[in-house]
C-alpha cells in the first residue's frame, strides 16, 4: 500500500506544481496616451498577412515525455475569408493529413489516427491561433515594462488573448482561460518583412505539446488556390 | 502517444518505400524478369545523389528536396537527406534508425518502431534478387524496352489507401542504373525521385550505415 501511496503522493505533489507554474499571471499593462492607441492596434495586427499565403514549415513535434518526430507542414490561408487549407506530410512526402477550413472543417484525407475525432478541429484552432488575426474585442492596449506593444483581447467562452509585439517585431500570443490558465503560447523570432522563421506553440491543456515551425517556404498566392482545382495527371506509363 | 502510434504505423509504409528505393537503384536494364534478376546478382553497392520533387494540388510548384542515397549488399541502407530538412535514415544488420535535425541537434526520432524491421529486411532481400512478382506487398508489371518501367501494385488494402502505383523507371543508357522512382498516392498528388551521379559497387565506408556523421 505505502509503494502505492507514495508516488500517488508524489504525482499529486507534481500536479500542483505543475498547475502553479501554468496558472500564469496576465503581464502588466501599461497604459498609453489615448492618441497613441491607434498605432498600437497596428501593430498588434502586424504579424498577420494581410493578402494569401502559402507557407512551408518543417515542424518538429515533441510529446510528453520527451519523444519528437518530424514532418513538413503546407498551409494556404486566405485571410479575407479565413479560409485554410494544410496539410501535413512526412519528409518522404506521404500525406498523413488535408484538410481545409471554410467556416467549418472538411477532412479530405487523414491517415489514423489522424482521422481521430476533433483531431482536424484542434489542428485548425492551433493554425488559426498562430495565422488569423484576434477575433475578440480588444480589452485594453498599452505596452509592456520592456517597451513592448501589447493588446488584450476578450476571446470567446471567457478566454483571454495577449499579443505581444516586441521591438524586434518578433510577437507572442498567450491565450489564458477565464481562470488565467496558460492554455496556448506561441513565440515567433527572426521577423523578416512580417514573415517569421521560427514559430513555437506549446500546449497546456489536456494533452501538452509542442510544435517548432521552421520556415523553409512563404510566398504570396491568388485568392483562388484555397479552392482546389484537379490536379496535374502523373505522366507515368 | 497518439502521435506516436501514427509515426509507428506510418512508417511501415515510408521503410518500405525506402527499401524499394534502395533496391530499385540496383535494377538493372531488362526486358524481362530473368534479365533483371541476372542484373542484380552483379550490384554489390550503389551510391547517388537523388531529388525528391512532392507534386500536390496545393502547391503551385513542387517541394524539392535533396539527398544522398547508399546501399550495400546484404542489407545495409543510408537513405540522407540534406535539404530542406536534414534526415538520416539508417539500416544495418537487422537494425534501422532514423535521425532528424530539430531544435537539439541531429537527434534519433523516437516517433517510429521498430516492428517493422522484419518486413524491411524480407523486401531486401526479395527486390535485391529482382523478386518482384514473388512480393507479397506489390504485384509488378513489367514494360521493356528502351526507358523500361516497373509499375508495382499494392495488394494490400492498407498499403493501396495510401500508394495507388508505384514506377519505377530504368536508365535507357546504362543498365543497373534507375532514372526515376514516381509514387502515386492519388490523383494530383505524387512524389518524384530522381538519381545521379549513381555509382556502382563503389567502395562505400561501413561507418555510413551505422553513423550519422
């Protein structure tokens, strides 16, 4: 019993850690002069692509526990309409995942489990976190104690949504339960004409996560490529 | 460690394609099944830069990648790639890692499994022999002549919802060397392997296929 007992003990232990540590306080703002609101807002919309995109990332995906794996990542946002589309392939190019995302979420293809329920409906929630702009109704914009630019938002279901854009146009968005629970965190770095190279998003809920995207690819596209044509025929025989 | 069972079972078909590659380079120039058994029996190793190029309807130019491709008889496979995502996939004796360049460096990607070491290790030695028609995975379809082509079949339910065929085609010049390697998963949507500078039972150091380095 006390074998039992003792890591029960010590998980509970570790759980209250844990939920110390991701019950994040929200970051203090500053308040600014009235006239300077507008440009804050701004640039709390500079991360985001104001035309289509198609961007390729590699995107490494580490697991409780440690273990990782790696596969590459194509994703068409259109963000007149929010439309994506993106897919997931390994590197030796077989696709595991399509999907697009017009108002709601079509599956065209997923490999298991990747067809699990809600899977695509998660997958989008995270793309969108880290490619549409916020939705919610802006709270309060000010700056950070490092001179940052932040704007707060009033999200749906009581959620609270931080961006940060920093000096350097590098940005962080944290998304905060109603309870101040961290619930997603995305850190993107080396800005280069609004497109960052790096993008990190760790997930704190139910199942932690995370996943690193590399830039390799990002590239201006028409409207019309989220609505999907017949592809070219394979030449073959 | 859903995420897990997904790398686990598609890795099944990412090795087998590997090894298809792996032995698809050693086919020889034939016109039929007896020619390119005779070939085979005389590669040794092979060495070749290879070209994947991923056609989908999403991208509006295919996704290139570049690599670096070994093989030595029995069983041993380097299968590296150096752009865009540096990758090493490596099988020797019975044993098979794969390693990718992440955030810590070149690390083992603990994603796969190694259940299917078996089923590598058997499509070595049937495609090394030119046992294609003897294959329990693909049923082949042999077009001879000048540019001959292999098109493979899966037979498996399974292994047909993710590759529709797969081509192989073999240099018209130079026989026991392979142009092309097309897998078509569906409509739009295939990936396009292309060899050169492809060397023939060249010495190739024991350490590349146990070292990632």
């Amino acid at each position: 019993m006390m074998h039992f007992m003792l890591p029960v003990r010590w998980f509970l232990i570790f759980s209250f850690i844990f939920l110390l540590i991701s019950c994040s306080r929200l970051p203090v703002i500053k308040p600014v002069d009235q006239a300077v609101l507008p440009d804050i807002e701004q640039r709390c919309h500079q991360p985001f692509v104001d035309v289509p995109y198609r961007f390729i990332h590699a995107i490494e995906i580490t697991l409780p526990g440690g273990g990782t794996g790696a596969v590459v990542g194509v994703t068409v946002i259109d963000p007149a309409s929010e439309n994506i589309h993106s897919v997931i392939m390994t590197i030796e190019g077989f696709v595991l995942f399509d999907a697009r995302y017009e108002r709601e979420v079509h599956v065209d293809w997923a490999v298991p489990p990747f067809d699990a329920k809600h899977f695509a409906e998660r997958l989008m929630e995270d793309v969108r976190l880290i490619l549409v702009a916020p939705h919610g109704s802006l709270s309060i914009a000010g700056i950070l104690e490092d001179g940052s630019t932040i704007c707060r938002y009033d999200g749906s279901q009581g959620r609270i949504y931080d961006l940060i854009v920093r000096q350097d146009n590098s940005w962080e968005i944290g998304l905060y339960s109603d309870s101040y629970e961290t619930i997603r965190r995305v850190n993107a770095s080396s800005v280069k004409d609004r497109i960052p190279k790096l993008i990190k998003l760790t997930a704190y809920d139910y199942w932690d996560y995370s996943l690193l995207l590399s830039l390799i690819t990002a590239e201006p596209v028409s409207a019309g490529v989220i609505q999907l044509q017949p592809g070219e025929s394979p030449d073959d025989e | 460690m859903e995420f897990m069972t997904t790398a686990s079972r598609t890795k099944k078909g990412v090795l087998l394609i590997g090894v298809l590659f792996s032995c698809a380079v050693m086919l020889g120039w034939a016109d039929n099944w007896e020619d390119i058994q005779r070939e085979s029996a005389k590669i040794k190793s092979v060495s070749a830069h290879f070209s994947q190029e991923k056609h989908m309807q999403i991208l509006t130019r295919p996704l290139v990648s570049k690599g670096l491709f070994y093989f030595q008889v029995p069983d041993s496979v380097r299968w590296e790639y150096i752009s865009p995502i540096r990758s090493i996939l490596l099988m020797r004796k019975g044993d098979i890692r794969r390693y990718t360049v992440g955030s810590k460096g070149l690390v083992e990607d603990k994603g796969g499994s190694l259940e299917y070491m078996q089923i590598v290790l058997q499509e070595i030695s049937r495609w090394s022999t030119g046992q294609f028609t003897a294959n329990e995975h693909f049923s082949a379809t042999l077009k001879g002549g000048r540019g001959a082509k292999i098109i493979l079949t899966p037979r498996e339910t399974g292994l047909s919802s993710i590759i529709s065929r797969i081509v192989i085609t073999l240099s018209p010049d130079r026989p026991g060397v392979i142009k092309s390697v097309k897998i078509i998963e569906s409509e739009g949507n295939y990936t396009l392997f292309e060899f050169t500078d492809v060397q023939i039972n060249g010495k190739i150091s024991e350490s590349l296929f146990r070292e990632v380095i």
